[in-house]
C-alpha cells in the first residue's frame, strides 16, 4: 500500500471521511497534521527515516504545500464543499463553542453572527483556495493577485490532487476513491453532527456577506464541481458499485439506529426500576 495524503480542509465532512480511512488503512502507521506547521515539520523530523518509510497514511489540517518533501510527493486526495455551506457550518461550529481557539473571542453563551462574519477570521475568507495554494499555514492570506491565486489553486486541484470529491455527492466521491486506490470501503455513520438545539438563523445579509467573502472559493467550487460531475457521469464510474454500497450503508445504519434505541429503552427500563 503507497503513502496517502488526505488534505482535511475544515467543516468539508473531513471528520467523517477521516474515520472511514482509519477503517480502510487499519493497522497501518499514520502521521496527523496538528494546524501548527513548525510543530508538524518538527515531529515528522524527529521520526527516524524507517519510521517514516512506514507512514502509509497522512490526515489533518495542513495546505498542499507542507514544506516536507517526502509528504508533498504523496498521492493526495481531499473533498471540497459548497463554500457557503461551509462557511455556515464553520459559524454554526464556532457558535457551539467546539473551536477552542476561538471560544475565548466568541464564546457560545453570546454569539453573535454578525460581529463574526465581519471579523478577520482567516477561516472565513477563500479557505479552500487558500489550502489549494499556501505553504505551511493553512489559512493565512496570498501575497499574489486573486486571479492568480485562483489559477494555481485550479492547477493544484486538477494536476496535484490525484482524485478529489465533494461533500455534495459525497457517496459518489468515495466510489471515485475506491475505484482508484482499489479499497474495500466500510460503512460509516456522519460525525460532527451540529447541536439541533442551538442552529443559527442566517438572513439574506448574512449570506451576501458569506458570498461577498469568498468569490475565489465560488469560482473554484463551481469549475471543480464541473469537473466532478463530468467523471460520476461517465461510463467508467462504477454506479452499480455506488447503489450497493448506498444499500449496504443504509441498512447497516437503520440495524444500528433499531439497536441504539433498544438499548435506550433498556437503560430507562433499570433506571425506572431502580430509582422510582
């Protein structure tokens, strides 16, 4: 099995995705990227060379561009998402207090959206196209045009990137994978679920500002999706291997779901019986 690079860009499923790897590259040595590259750069470097010829799958929060040359030569996958849609779920991931070095500035008990969206975030702004193009840090802003971060971005993505999928179809992405790296694919459940209880209400200008601050990421998402489409819809694409799969999937989802709720109904039965 060759080393695999996932490059997780943030509130695209990567969590989700992440736990489906860690199924397929079972028992195989992994090396996670932390979001702090000097410290990465230091713990790859502090691995003996055998230690890292043994590292066959790479995650975490990382641009394409890690400044470690055996890393960056990886095969390299990744997802992308709707950029508003992300944006939204950032907000609504930083509204329940689950980003820790944010929790400080905008903490949960008194979030407000609008002060947020109009913050300089890094995160907010073209994170996509940014961890398509930067090195080292993954959100910090380009020191070039926006035309040409862009163009390096769509490059990355076309001609680095061996196999991308977006979180839209996502099902289909994973076919995409399976068909190109040959992976017995296991079933999975989402994760990072938001909290139901505390959903945030955007209104128009919150979107026009959604939009307003991330052009490079609508352009990049709107051609990769293209591009995307153009592959589940040709002959080549395994659809046959998508609907078994979605099959499988679902009712390996509906056994679990019947079996969580016996087991709830089991733990209020003795807790009734117990304590009434």
């Amino acid at each position: 099995m060759l080393p695999l690079r996932f490059l997780h860009i943030p509130k695209t499923a990567g969590t989700t995705f992440a736990q489906i790897l860690e199924q397929v590259y079972r028992g195989e040595k992994k090396f996670q990227f932390t979001g702090n590259s000097r410290a990465d750069i230091d713990a790859f470097n502090s691995m003996s060379s055998i230690q890292q010829q043994q590292v066959k799958l790479y995650t975490g929060h990382a641009p394409i561009h890690t400044s470690i040359k055996f890393i960056d030569q990886c095969e390299t996958i990744t997802l992308l998402r709707d950029p508003i849609s992300r944006v939204k779920s950032f907000c609504q991931h930083v509204s329940e207090g689950k980003s820790a070095y944010l929790r400080m500035k905008f903490p949960p008990e008194n979030f407000d959206l609008d002060k947020f969206l109009h913050s300089e975030i890094l995160e907010l702004h073209n994170l996509q196209t940014k961890m398509l193009v930067n090195t080292g840090a993954s959100a910090v802003n380009f020191q070039m045009p926006a035309d040409e971060a862009l163009r390096l971005a769509l490059g990355n993505l076309f001609n680095h990137i061996s196999v991308f999928g977006l979180l839209e179809h996502f099902d289909e992405s994973l076919i995409l994978f399976k068909q190109k790296f040959n992976w017995d694919l296991p079933t999975y459940t989402i994760s990072n679920t938001k909290d139901k209880d505390r959903l945030l209400h955007f209104e128009k200008h919150h979107i026009d500002r959604i939009i307003a601050i991330n052009q490079l990421d609508i352009e990049l998402y709107q051609r990769a999706k293209i591009h995307f489409e153009a592959q589940i819809n040709a002959d080549e694409f395994d659809t046959k291997a998508l609907h078994r799969f979605q099959q499988i999937n679902h009712n390996q989802n509906k056994t679990w779901l019947k079996l969580r709720h016996k087991g709830l109904n089991f733990i209020e039965h003795v807790y009734q019986k117990l304590f009434r």
